[in-house]
C-alpha cells in the first residue's frame, strides 16, 4: 500500500517473468533536513541523494524526498527531483544513484527495489502523467542487477554519461595485501612518496578555508573546466556525522601540498574533491594522500568501497586511478539513464528535452577543448558528469 500527498493507491505488480516480484510498500513523503537525517544510515546512501546537495546543485529543481517502508520497517528511499520542462510542457521525476536500499545485504533486495520502482511509477507515471528518469549507480558486480530489472519493468535505454567508468578500490584489506593490490607502477611511487619527508593529516571541520585556498589557487594555476558541484561544499560541511564529508591534507616541511574530501557514510566513500599546489607532483603527494585515505576509510568507516569516480577522458588520470584500484578492486561503468512513462506524450517531451541538453553538454565540452589556456590537470577534482543540466 503506497500512500503519498494524501493519497493512498496499490501499486501494480510487474507482470510474470519480466523483473523481481515487488513487495507492496507504503511511501512517505518527508521535508529535507529530516530526509538528510533518516537516509545518513541507509548502505546505499550518497551524496547526490542528500537534500543539502541537491536543493544547492539544481536550485532549479523541486525536490521530492520519499521514503519507503514494509510492514512497519524502513527498507528504502528516493530524493526525486521535478525537473520542468521548456515552455511549461510539462515536468520530468529525475532521481540519480537510486533509489536507495537501507540494506543492501537482505535476502529480498532485489523485491524491495523492484517495489519502490512500482511504487514510483504509480506515483510519478501514472498519476501525475510523468517521465520516469532513474540513473542507477554503478554496481561493483560485472551485471548491474538494478539497471536490469529497470529495463525487464519496461524502462527505456537513455543517455550514457560521456566517460561512465567508475574506478572503486576494495577497502577491506590488510595494508599488506591492499600494498601487493596496487598495480607495480602506483606501488613503486608511493614508496617514493614515502621517502619525501610527507605528513598526512585527517584535519576537523573548521580547517575547510585551508582546502579552498588550496582549490582556489589549484583552479586559477591550471584553468581547467570545473564541471564539479563545488558549489554544494558549504552545505555538505554543515551536515552532521555521518553525512559531512572528511578533510584530509598533506604536509611537506609543513607547507600544505595536497588535500582531499571524502564523503565516508554509507557501504561506498566516495572522493569528491581534491587539490594540489606544484610542488605535490615531483612530491608523488596524490600517492601518499589515497594510500592513507584509504587505510583511514578501512579503519574507521563501514565502508567496503572507495569510489574515485571518473576520469573526464584524462588518460594519466586513467592510469594513476586504475594503478589504485589494482587487483582488489573494480573498474565499472554507471549505466545508461533509464526512462518511463505510462503514456507516449510525455516520454516524447522529456526524450526530447534530454536530447536537446545532451547537444549542448558536447558543444560545451568541445569548446573547452579548444580553450588555448586550459591546462589538462593531472589530477583535477572529482569528475560528476551530471544529466540534469
């Protein structure tokens, strides 16, 4: 039984051998700040599902937050986000790394997802006459089992993002094996690193102003394209534990080199920014930050995975995030978007609409490319290709 601004409807179960039975879920629209708070303990929860994110990134947007629950048990959620379309055609239902599961480890996951999607569809497709637009995140296992049961419930392929491949490290190691894991050539720098004379320090909230002097003067040096949600950080620090990210420096002689943020809540940290000055190349700092970030995340967070996200088509990127990964660890692609609607009109609007932000999103980036001052960084910050813009 799904219940939701007031009204109460049962949804739908999807028909015989095309996805997972769905177990029927009551559905709870909460405000924001108590969303934040509700979802801080779920195994799938990330950033860009949190309020303090997403009211900040898409100021443009209606946020929806939706929790899930059976019989009496909170097992899952959803931040929807109401996209309106050009002209006042109508309105997209746009959720990215969802939904959520509580608990990723139950033995009726695959059901209790496959009820939120029935529940949303209800919701979403056939009440409210909507395109469904759902980004599942990317799975550590070869076949992504959630992008599978959207397409088995009718969902249609959409956009793929420009560069999908996650690289995500195994956290869950000895420092011996996480070392023997580290491709020859990554291993080979850090013990360089580690002959540097560098410090490594997990610093408190209020050092923040070091890290966007640090940014700031990173982002005028190398005058890169920051397509990153950057402009999110003030409201994701102002979180409480769990949910605010952590801050991570180096020191060389005690002069900062190097920093990083990390969001750690959930089974999946995640690296959201970083930042460098000169003199942490021929340092190898970025090899001696993650070796510690890493060992910090093993031992003082729930986490199995450490997402480095992607790479923007940078190939030394490439190499140095793949190095880390090692043997331990995965490299998968996210998904392609997947895409619903009970009705043809509003698929062909919102398929329309994306196709049109699609176009624009490779005239921009093309455009960067021929950018004469832009500088390709070696490592710039965490690279979100996002689908709502």
């Amino acid at each position: 039984m799904s219940a939701i601004a007031g009204l109460v409807h049962q949804p739908t179960l999807a028909p015989p051998g095309q996805a997972a039975a769905a177990l029927p879920l009551l559905m709870r629209r909460v405000d924001g700040p108590q969303w934040d708070l509700v979802v801080a303990g779920f195994d799938a929860v990330c950033q860009e599902q949190l309020y303090a994110f997403a009211a900040r990134r898409w100021p443009g947007t209606a946020p929806e937050p939706i929790l899930f629950e059976h019989l009496g048990r909170l097992v899952g959620g959803v931040l929807i986000l109401i996209q309106p379309l050009p002209l006042g055609l109508g309105k997209i239902a746009v959720a990215k790394w969802a939904p959520m599961l509580a608990d990723t480890r139950v033995p009726n996951a695959a059901a209790i997802h496959a009820g939120m999607i029935e529940a949303l569809i209800a919701e979403y497709g056939d009440r409210r006459g909507m395109m469904l637009s759902i980004l599942p995140r990317a799975s550590t296992a070869a076949v992504n089992d959630e992008y599978v049961a959207l397409r088995k419930r009718g969902f249609h392929r959409g956009a793929t993002l420009l560069f999908p491949n996650r690289y995500l490290v195994s956290l869950r190691q000895s420092d011996d094996d996480q070392r023997k894991s580290l491709l020859q050539a990554w291993r080979r720098q850090l013990n360089k690193a580690e002959k540097s004379g560098l410090s490594f320090e997990h610093a408190q909230p209020q050092a923040i102003e070091d890290f966007k002097h640090l940014y700031a003067a990173m982002t005028e040096r190398k005058q890169f394209p920051d397509h990153s949600a950057y402009e999110t950080l003030d409201g994701l620090m102002a979180l409480e534990e769990p949910l605010r990210p952590e801050l991570f420096f180096v020191r060389h002689a005690g002069k900062l080199v190097a920093g990083a943020l990390v969001f750690k809540a959930g089974d999946r940290a995640v690296y959201l920014y970083g930042a460098t000055t000169d003199d942490a190349l021929p340092l190898r700092a970025g090899y001696f930050l993650h070796w510690h970030i890493i060992r910090w995340l093993r031992d003082n967070t729930r986490a199995d995975w450490y997402d480095l996200g992607g790479t923007d088509g940078f190939q030394g990127l490439h190499q140095f995030k793949k190095g880390m990964v090692g043997t331990a660890g995965v490299i998968r692609p996210v998904p392609p978007v997947a895409n619903y609607a009970s009705r043809p009109l509003p698929y062909l609007l919102g398929a329309a609409a994306f196709a049109a932000r699609d176009f624009v999103h490779h005239l921009r980036r093309r455009l960067d490319a021929f950018n004469p001052n832009k500088a390709r960084p070696d490592q710039p910050p965490h690279v979100t290709e996002d689908y709502l813009k």
